[in-house]
C-alpha cells in the first residue's frame, strides 16, 4: 500500500513539474458582441525557445476551432513585438478634444504582451487606420502571421 502511494505521489509530483510555463507571449483578441454568430478571434504568438528555423508558434482560434499549425521565424516575432511596445510607449490615441467618435457595431481588439511576469495590455473599440495607425499596424503584423487580414476583423 506504501509502495502504491509513494509512486501515485511521484507521479504527480513528476507531472506538475515538468510541465512549461509560457515566460512570452503576443495575443490579439477580437470580439464583436453585436454579431449575431459571433466573430471570436484570438491569435496567440508564443516563442518556443528551441533552435529551429521557426520556433514561434501561433496558435489560431476563430470560430470555435483551434489552428495551431502554423510557425514563423524569431525575426518576424521580434518586429510584431517591436510594433506593439512602440504602440504601448508611444500611443497615437487621439487627445481628449470635445467630439465622440463612435462606430455603430464596432467589435473591441485588445493586444496583450507577456515577459516573464510582467503583463501589458492595449484595448480599443475600432481598429481604424486613418484613427489609431500604430495600433492597426500591429494588429495586421499579427493577422499577416496567422493568415488573415484587417478585413476579418473589420
């Protein structure tokens, strides 16, 4: 009975430490509430740190279903994540002026950046490239790598 339990206890021990922690990633998120079937869609860029020609990963859930498939190279990982942190300490979100811009059935996008423990996040409610450049640069740097455009979301 000792010996069952010390190796059922082993083994859990074993499976909760060997699993990763994701130390990185990019997400972006989509949603639009007003879409009668719902348009979901997350796009998730997460660095394996192994070394291959492409040791990024992204993971693709639209719809309901989950692509993951797809790879591409550390060096195009490293300019979305360049766009992103440059939208982050550079907003070109417009100042407070004494209009409301709005869009009728906008969907909201949010970009999160994750390093270690550290987590930022980016939200807005219309990704309009005549309104937010920095930030509609970055969302199609994103789609580009999972095979969408700037139409799927729109």
């Amino acid at each position: 009975m000792k010996t069952i339990l010390f190796l059922l206890m082993s083994a859990m021990v074993f499976s909760c430490s060997s699993q990763k922690n994701i130390t990185e990633f990019i997400q972006l998120s989509h949603e639009n509430v007003m879409v009668i079937a719902g348009d979901k869609l997350t796009v998730t860029l997460i660095p394996t740190g192994k070394n291959r020609k492409r040791p990024v990963i992204v993971k693709i859930f639209r719809k309901g279903e989950t692509f993951d498939r797809k790879r591409i190279s550390y060096t195009e990982y490293r300019e979305i994540w360049d766009a992103v942190t440059n939208e982050i300490n550079k907003p070109d979100f417009p100042k407070k002026t004494n209009y409301l811009f709005g869009v009728l059935d906008g969907g909201s996008n949010s970009i999160l950046l994750k390093k270690d423990t550290i987590q930022q996040e980016l939200n807005n409610d219309v990704d309009s490239e005549e309104r937010y450049k920095k930030f509609y640069k970055a969302t199609g740097l994103i789609l580009k790598t999972a095979g969408l455009s700037t139409h799927d979301i729109d």
